[in-house]
C-alpha cells in the first residue's frame, strides 16, 4: 500500500511549502484533465511518422512507426513521450470549461493541481501556461503513482473532503489504496479515449466534461458542510 514515504523527496519538498489548513481540498492532475494532451501527442507523433495502434488507454506497447506498422520498443515510446514534453509543454491548449470550473470551485475549497511531468525544468513552462490559461493554483510535479503525494497532501485536512481528478488509472487506483476517504473522480477529456476506458473501482465520477464535473464536485463540497 502506498504512504507519504513512497512520494519523492523532491515532490515531498514542493508539498511541505504549500500552505496546510483544515479546509476541503481538490487535487488536480493537468494531461488529460486540465491541458488537451492525447491530440497534441498524436500531431506530434505523426510529424516524427508515429501514430497509436489503437485507441486504448495505453502510451507503451500502443505506437508504431505509420509506414511499417512496426511496434516502437517501451524505451522508443518514453523518448517521444520525453521529445513531447520538450518540444510542447508550454503549448498545450486548455480543456474547455476547465479555468471556469476550478475558479467556482476555488471559492469552496483550496485547489492543487499534481502532475507527473517529466523533467524538473519543465514545471516553470508548465506553471506559466496554466497561468495565463487562468488556472494559476499551486503546481506540485511527481514521479510515478500518486497515491503517496496525495496522503502527503491530505495531512491535516481530517474531517474536510478531498478529491482527486486523474485521467490515469494507475493514479487513480494508487489514491484508492492509500486514502481511501478520497473522492475519485475519472476525468477523460479525449472523446475516443474516454470512450474505450475501463470502469475502475471506488470512482464517484467518471467524466470527460467539466461542466459535469464541477457541478458534481460543487455538491460533495455542500452536502459536506450540512
Ligand atoms: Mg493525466
């Protein structure tokens, strides 16, 4: 099971500046969910003549080279993943309806947005665009399943709601097992990839618009101080 121990020193470090406080809290993961990340991957892959297999929820073992059909190897598939973020981070566009939502929600809870992004020099170019893109809130990057920064980030927030919005299943599932009073919500902003996603267990929600999305969190945060 994971605990705050499994969480990195360096995302560790990030969390303990941010300010704690017994109050609700809603932590945010950016690739999917806040920044359009699968049809920016894929123009970029098709530049470099790469394109997914299929639609499946799946990065590895899912791109082949377009003219062969020849499968890239795992270690292939994490260079474009790693040229993507390069090349495109401070591009991305915003998922639509995700700056209003978040900023409703702000009034009823602290917001933290955690991300896995690959290369510590990219957080800045990350942090600029959300915040010009109007989704200015505090910026923690992590390695790997989440579930130890989010029992890190629930430490003294006993008794107030927090919830967890990831287009990963294995984030997902991570937060599951090491908090299990937070609320799960499975948001998929790609149509087709939302479309083809297992059901995973324990999810309050799952959600590819954040209409719905910050309708259903605004209700969990009021039913939770009646
Ligand atoms: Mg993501």
């Amino acid at each position: 099971m994971p605990t705050i121990s499994t969480a990195s020193a360096s995302t560790l470090q990030q969390i303990s500046l941010i300010e704690k406080r017994a109050h609700p809290l809603l932590i945010c993961d950016v690739d999917e969910v806040l920044l359009q990340f699968i049809p920016h991957l894929e123009r970029f892959m098709a530049d470099n003549g790469i394109s997914f297999k299929e639609t499946a929820y799946r990065l590895k073992a899912n791109m082949v080279y377009t003219q062969s059909g020849e499968k890239l190897s795992d270690d292939a598939c994490m260079a474009v993943i790693h040229d993507f973020f390069e090349s495109e981070v401070g591009r991305q566009e915003a998922v639509p309806h995700a700056a209003e939502q978040l900023e409703r929600l702000s009034k009823l809870c602290d917001i933290v947005i955690l991300t896995n992004l690959p290369g510590t020099h990219n957080k800045p170019a990350r942090e600029n665009l959300l915040k010009s893109l109007g989704m200015g809130y505090p910026l923690v990057t992590n390695d790997g399943p989440k579930g130890g920064a989010v029992a890190a980030l629930c430490a003294e927030r006993a008794h107030h709601p927090v919830i967890f919005i990831d287009d990963s299943p294995t984030n997902i599932l991570s937060v599951g097992k090491s908090t299990p009073h937070v609320q799960l919500v499975h948001f998929i902003a790609d149509p087709r990839f939302y479309a083809t996603s297992s059901d995973l267990p324990n999810v309050a929600l799952k959600s590819n618009c954040w209409k719905e999305t910050g309708d259903f969190i605004e209700n969990l945060l009021v039913a939770a101080v009646k």
